[in-house]
C-alpha cells in the first residue's frame, strides 16, 4: 500500500491548456515539491505512514479547534456577510460530528465504517494579542485575483505585503482565507490546503514556501453564499462542503481516489479503490476497482465521502479509518492547535522559551520560563504525560526518557507554552 500525505489539495480550471476543467493539482504539486526538495515524497510517505501507526482509534474526547476565517475581498460581493461565515463553521461541525441530515443518504454497505470523528470548530474569541475578537477579519485588497500571487498557487492572500493578510500564529489557530481565485472570469480554483507544517520525517524546508492553513473561492463558501458558483457547466450547488474537504486536506487526509489508478489507495484501509474522482456526479453504481475491505469485501465506489470530487449534495461522511487518522494527526502532529489557551497564545513572546540542545539525549536547558509558581510537563507523541515538575529549576534530565518525539510544556499564571523535544 502506497501512503503519501498530500502537500496541498485545490480545484482549478486549466486555463493555459485549452481552458481544461482540472480539479486538482495535488499530485502536480507534490512532484513539483519534490524538484525543489529531492527525498521529499519518500519523506512524506514516511510521516503518512507513522500517523497511521501511532492512531489509536480511542474515542470520548472532542477536540475543539479554534478558527479565524481571514475575508479579503476586491468587490462588494466577496464581502461575505459574517451570516456566510457562521453558515459553514455549522457545516464543519456538522458533517465532522455527522450530524448532518444527509447521513440517511449513507448506502448500507457503508454504513458499519463511518463514524463520527468527535472534532469540532470554533470561531476565536481572542486574538494573538489577547483582544476581544469574533474570529473574522476583513481586509479590502487591490488584487482582483490572488492566482499566482505571492507564490504558487495563490499564497498572497496569505501575506499583508502582497493584498492578503498575514496569518494569526498557525500553531494555534486554523487560518482560512477566503477570496477571489479566478482567472480571465474563469473560476481556477475552488479551494486548497497544506498538511501540517515542518513535520519531524519531512526534509528541512521542505513546506516553508506554503504558509499552514486553507484557502477558499469566496463563492465556495458556505451553504448560505449569496454568490453563484460556475465553473463552466452551469450554476454548482454550494452547501460548504470545498472547506469540509480542504480541512480533512489540513488534517492529514488524502483523495479518497489516491490520485492515480487502481494501483494508487490514499493509505485508508477502509476506503474502497477507485479508478479515479468522481466528477461532480453523484454515480452509486460504478464500482471500477477491485479491493478487499475486511468482512465487507469489494465495495462501489464511495461517492458519499468528503474527499471524493462528488456533488456537495452527495457528500455524507468520513469513514472510522479516516477519522482515526484526523485524530492523530490533532494529537501528534496539531497538538498546539488543540492544547492552547488564550492565554498561551497571547502571551508566546513574553516567554521567550527555548530548550537546547535539542535533540538531545542526557540533558536540556529550559530558558524563559516565567517567573513565579508553574509547572513543566513532557507530554509523548500519543499524549501521555511521562514527567511533570513543579517549579522546575533550567536543567532537566531526561535520560530516563525513549528515544522519540515529546511535547514540553509549560504552565504558569502567564499562560501555556510548549515546544516540541526530540530526544535520541
């Protein structure tokens, strides 16, 4: 089985070639970011399948994910209403809860291996410097399209420099901006995403030129958009499911399809092969690989699902296997996005904390830590708080500790900070 954890993930018209409707440049990007980086796709295969590994399928926690939807507009109507907004973080909730009501669209040879993946969405009520805030921004921009923009394929929007906005720290928030991606009155791009950044198995460098978050078409957002979607066939029925698949993209999800033939999975093992995306239909027959899904054995195609190229109105669920890995990468490799506070995260400058040397093996020096009472905490890749102390002095031994990925973190009356530790 072949795992490969997308860079990015974005529909596009191809208007260079011969105005081609072409939904996604995720295989395109990640041979790209393998010209720029060699060992880069190995590497990647390497983090997917470690993922996967360290799931544990546990379930009674939700994890709450703080969000701030960046509006960055050049027309009056990409000024979406703060109702549009609200409309799709209902969706995520939705349809990441499965509590959408379509799910009795869900066909029954399906029905044992979707789930619920118990993570929710949460417009911010406090910014990075600890004001008061409805967790939208809007920024007026001269830029009538962000295509090409700052970088490839549209990563202006993410910088103030270039018409955009920058981003709040990414560490603790999830960042989706939403503008204007069409090109020549085409619409190029439906929306896209980047997998958590600077992962422990990736190559130095190898995502700095892509800013962490998700990018949205303003007329692709939310259910409630006011905005007619085109794309070249006729109106599209926008119910807000571009930001549900982009975030499965930002949570570590590949296209159910593998972006290939029957010969190509996306490393779930319970999702049924398929020869390709489905496009923009909504087809319970076709069935045009043969797999093997443990007792079930081989299923149709599995146009229900998120990360097909289905109609929205198709799309019902997550399978278990796809949450699991949702879940680990929150709790191995976002585990700030969903462990920060406020506090914390207002107050990350004033803690100045480091921790060197680092990899290490003996011992580490902790400098920055806050005056006054606090603890420090070294959590495992999983979770597991393995060593707390209070009041901890600047030297810590950890020769007692395996070899592996930590979390140290600390806590005091100024708020939670934490760095990642790599001991050998």
């Amino acid at each position: 089985m072949k795992y490969i954890l997308p860079l990015l993930s974005l529909f596009a018209i191809n208007i260079a070639v011969a105005q081609e409707f072409e939904k996604c440049y995720t295989h395109r990007a990640m041979l790209h970011q393998e010209e720029l980086t060699p060992g880069y796709l190995q590497s990647v295969n390497e983090t997917f399948d470690r993922a996967k590994q360290l799931s544990t399928g546990e379930r009674g926690v939700v994890y709450t994910i703080p969000v701030v939807v960046h509006i960055v507009y050049n027309t009056p109507e990409q000024n979406l209403h703060d109702s549009v907004v609200f409309n799709q973080i209902d969706r995520l909730n939705e349809d990441f809860r499965r509590l959408n009501v379509d799910t009795l669209n869900t066909r029954t040879e399906f029905s044992t291996i979707v789930g619920d993946a118990e993570i929710e969405f949460v417009l911010a009520t406090e910014d990075p410097d600890g004001n008061p805030t409805n967790g939208i921004t809007r920024t007026s921009t001269t830029q009538t399209s962000f295509t090409g923009v700052g970088g490839f394929p549209a990563e202006g929007v993410k910088m103030t420099s270039e018409g955009g906005i920058d981003p709040w720290n990414t560490q603790d928030y999830l960042n989706i901006w939403v503008c204007e991606m069409s090109v020549w009155g085409f619409t190029s791009l439906l929306g896209y995403a980047t997998p958590p950044n600077n992962l422990p198995h990736w190559p130095a460098g190898a995502s700095d030129n892509l800013i962490d978050g998700v990018v949205i078409q303003y007329n692709a957002f939310g259910g409630n958009n006011p905005n007619t979607l085109d794309v070249g066939n006729g109106p599209i029925d926008v119910q807000g499911r571009t930001c549900v698949h982009e975030v499965g993209h930002y949570l570590g999800l590949r296209h159910i399809w593998g972006d290939g033939d029957c010969n190509e999975e996306d490393g779930i093992d319970d999702t049924p092969n398929a020869m390709d995306q489905s496009n923009q239909d909504c087809n319970h027959v076709i069935n045009d690989c043969v797999d093997n899904i443990g007792t079930l054995g081989d299923l149709p195609n599995m146009v229900e699902n998120y990360m097909d190229y289905s109609e929205e109105t198709c799309q019902n669920s997550f399978t278990v296997g796809q949450v699991d890995m949702m879940r680990s990468i929150l709790e191995n490799y976002r585990y700030e996005l969903i462990n920060g506070t406020p506090a914390g995260i207002a107050n990350e400058e004033a803690f100045n904390l480091n921790v060197f040397p680092n990899p290490s093996n003996d011992f580490v020096t902790v400098t920055g830590i806050p005056e006054g009472k606090g603890t420090l905490e070294i959590m495992s890749e999983t979770g597991q708080l393995v060593k707390m102390i209070e009041n901890p002095p600047s030297t810590i031994e950890i020769n007692g500790l395996v070899k592996g990925i930590y979390f140290l973190r600390v806590n005091s009356e100024q708020g939670v900070v934490s760095r990642k530790l790599v001991i050998l």
